[in-house]
C-alpha cells in the first residue's frame, strides 16, 4: 500500500511511495517531515528493534485515510533509520464486509 523511511524520532524522511497498479508507484511528497511517533505502534516497535530485530509487524489498525484494515511492517535499515511498509490486512478487511 505505502511505503516510508523515517528516524527514530519518528520524523518522516522521504516520501510516501504508494502502489497504484501492478508495476506504477505514485510518490506523496506532502508527507515529508510529518511526525508518526504518535501512532500506537511506533513507540514499541522502537524498542523491539532496538533490541536486535530486524523488522516487526503491528497489530492490525484502521487507516485514517482509507478506513481499511492494514499492519505496518517496520524494518531497521541503518541505526537511527526504520522503513516503514503499510499493508492490507485483507483477511480482516474481508471479515469487516
């Protein structure tokens, strides 16, 4: 659905790069900057990965611009570096229909 690179401040810094189709990605520049440390996964995913993980999946949660069901996949790139994925959860997706 998205993907991001933000610090461990959880200041974004790049742009969103959302999947359009099967082989285009739209790039969001607007999100540049924005401060995700407020949503509820960012804080213990921080920790978890500080603690030697290599990525960590959240709980599943509505998207506040979709409203549909996604998880967000976090990976540690680099220290002080973490790559976020925003994914359908389409099995709970498919339960909320």
């Amino acid at each position: 659905m998205r993907v991001y690179l933000c610090n461990d401040d959880g200041i974004q810094l790049s742009s969103n790069f959302c999947r359009e189709s099967e082989q285009a990605w739209r790039r969001e520049v607007q999100y540049r900057g924005a401060n995700w440390s407020w949503r509820p996964y960012f804080v213990p995913n921080l920790v978890q990965l500080n603690e030697n993980r290599r990525a960590i999946v959240s709980r599943a949660y509505t998207d506040l611009d979709s409203h549909v069901w996604i998880r967000t996949v976090s990976v540690l790139v680099a220290p002080g570096l973490i790559l976020f994925m925003d994914l359908k959860d389409t099995e709970r997706d498919a339960q909320r229909l």
